[in-house]
C-alpha cells in the first residue's frame, strides 16, 4: 500500500514532467523564437511551485517526526532557493 504523501508528492512531480514535455512540444509546433521565449518563461513560475508544494507536503507530512529546529532549518533552506531564483 502506497503512503498517502508520497503519492501526492510524486503525482505533483509527474504534473510537472508532463507540463515540461507539453511546453517544449509547443515550442516545437510554434517554431519562433520569440514564442518559444514566452513559453519558456511561463515554465519559471511552475518549477518553484511544484518545489513549494512537494516540500510542504512532504513536511506536513513529517511533521510528528522532526523537531521545530529542523523544521526551520529546511524552511530556511527552500527560502534560500526561492530567493536565489527570483533574484536572477
């Protein structure tokens, strides 16, 4: 039997492959550069996403088995990834 989290965390993974894989087959079928650009920058937004939402889940679902300390430690560090991609 499948663990409730690990389902949601890879089916939110597998969302995210097949939005990669639709977004390159239309720049594909585009054939512009200026398009493709555009497609490709809309790609920005749902990486982080889907990063945020898997960590959540995963930490949602280990909060009864880390402490606070940890809890904010791994905060920190997906904080520190979210700036260091938006700050380009």
């Amino acid at each position: 039997m499948l663990n409730k989290i690990v389902l949601s965390m890879s089916m939110l993974r597998m969302l995210s492959g097949s939005i990669e894989i639709c977004a390159a087959l239309l720049m594909l079928r585009l054939n512009e550069i200026d398009k493709a650009l555009v497609v490709n920058s809309s790609l920005a937004l749902v990486g982080p996403l889907i990063l945020i939402s898997t960590t959540t889940i995963g930490l949602v679902g280990m909060s009864d088995k880390i402490s606070y300390s940890k809890m904010l430690w791994i905060i920190a560090g997906v904080a520190c990834l979210m700036i260091g991609i938006i700050k380009k």
